[in-house]
C-alpha cells in the first residue's frame, strides 16, 4: 500500500485512539466486587460487550450515555445481579474520563502533517469533546452516532462521510479508515469498499474485549499494533 496516495483518514476514537476498555472496567470492576462477583475485567469486558452491541442495533436514535446506562443494566441481569440507577448513570457519565492510550496524540499530530483528519464514531458530541482534551486533535470533521442517528456497523456514517469529503474535496479513492474494531469498523468498511488500517490494540492479549466478534466479512490492508507504529510507518513513506 501507497501511504502517500491518500489525502485523508477516518479514524474510530473509542478502542482505536481511547482506551475504552480501561474506560468500561473502571466502573464494571468496582460494581462487580460490590455484587460479589468475582469475575475478571476481561470476563466482565466480554459480557458487556455483547449486550452494548445488542443496544445500540435496537435503540440507534439513544444518546451513547443511554446505551451505556442500558448495556451495564442488561450486563448484570445477564450475571445475575442488578445494576442501579447509580451505577449505571456512573457508566453513562464515565467517557470523558476513558483515558486516551499514551501515543494517540503524538501519533495524531504526526499524521496531521499529511492528512485530514476525520473522526466517525459510536458516541455522542459532547462525550467526543471529553475525550478530544486527552487527543488534542485537529479534526477536519467528526461524524458522531448522535448526528448520524445509528451506532456502527450499520452504514449511516459511512453515508455522512461521503458528504464529508465531498466538503473536504477529497476523492473517496483517496479516504483510508483506521480502526481498532472488526466488528464496528472493518466489517463495513469492506461493505463499502474502503481500504482500511488495522490497529490492533489487543494483539498481546487473547480473546475480543469490549468489542464483539465479527459477524460479517471483513479485510485490512494493513496492521498495526498501536498509532505510534502506524504514524512510524507514514512518516517512513512521506
């Protein structure tokens, strides 16, 4: 791949540039010890990850702190236990507080020098701009689950983006998707014909996480284990 033939990069944030995971835990573990569950934070990511999924397909017009709020509710009835309101308000609150992974920021200025930026992403406007103080990023657009009314892998962003770069001037042809998220990301991105970067968070640990096994057909052109190894790479080909 030509890392130089593309004018612009649309990222997911949550998984791929924020630590979503460590996000999610942070509340699920204490509620879990305070349940009596005695389960890990990959065996708690796991569960909720697929009652998240399952949410945000049935509820695509729900603010993310809702589905969050709802996820962690179906989450502990799936354990056997409740989650209060308490809780799960705490988890719907939580995304400005999701730490950004250390090399997200350099990384994204380094790619700024040669890209436009583009954020599409499974969250809210305001829980966007939380988490932008941890990327400081000089974003050209972002496409936010709350503009578009659906939550991905279903193609409402993908369609926003095309009237995105349509703005940008910039050819669909020279758009590269970057994502940490089979599921959410590359499923889709092969449904519509985007070449795509893989950055694979979770490469020295076992198992999906947070984020559900792909349940459709799905292709990367390129992989990486984190943006500070991706932006090495384009700095190399400029």
């Amino acid at each position: 791949m030509d890392l130089t033939a593309y004018k612009a990069l649309s990222f997911d944030c949550y998984g791929t540039l924020i630590d979503w995971e460590t996000g999610i835990a942070a509340v699920l573990s204490p509620w879990a010890r305070s349940a009596d569950l005695s389960l890990s934070d990959e065996e708690l990511l796991l569960a909720y990850g697929e009652q998240e999924a399952v949410v945000a397909a049935e509820t695509p017009f729900r603010l993310y702190p809702e589905v969050l709020a709802e996820s962690f509710r179906r989450t502990g009835a799936a354990l056997g236990r409740e989650v209060s309101d308490e809780w799960a308000q705490r988890l719907g609150s939580s995304v400005p507080d999701w730490p950004a992974f250390p090399d997200s920021a350099d990384a994204l200025a380094r790619l700024a020098a040669h890209y436009e930026l583009i954020i599409v992403s499974n969250v809210h406007r305001a829980g966007f701009a939380g988490s932008n103080r941890h990327l400081r990023g000089d974003f050209a657009a972002i496409i936010t689950a709350e503009d578009v009314g659906a939550y991905k892998p279903a193609e409402n962003h993908f369609r926003a983006l095309d009237t995105t770069l349509g703005s940008l001037g910039v050819e669909r042809s020279e758009l590269l998707h970057v994502a940490q998220s089979l599921f959410h990301d590359h499923v889709p991105a092969k449904r519509e014909g985007l070449p795509s970067v893989w950055i694979n968070r979770r490469h020295d640990r076992p198992g999906w996480g947070a984020t559900p096994q792909p349940s459709g057909d799905y292709r990367y052109d390129l992989e990486f284990g984190s943006m500070g190894e991706f932006a090495d790479a384009v700095d190399k080909a400029f």
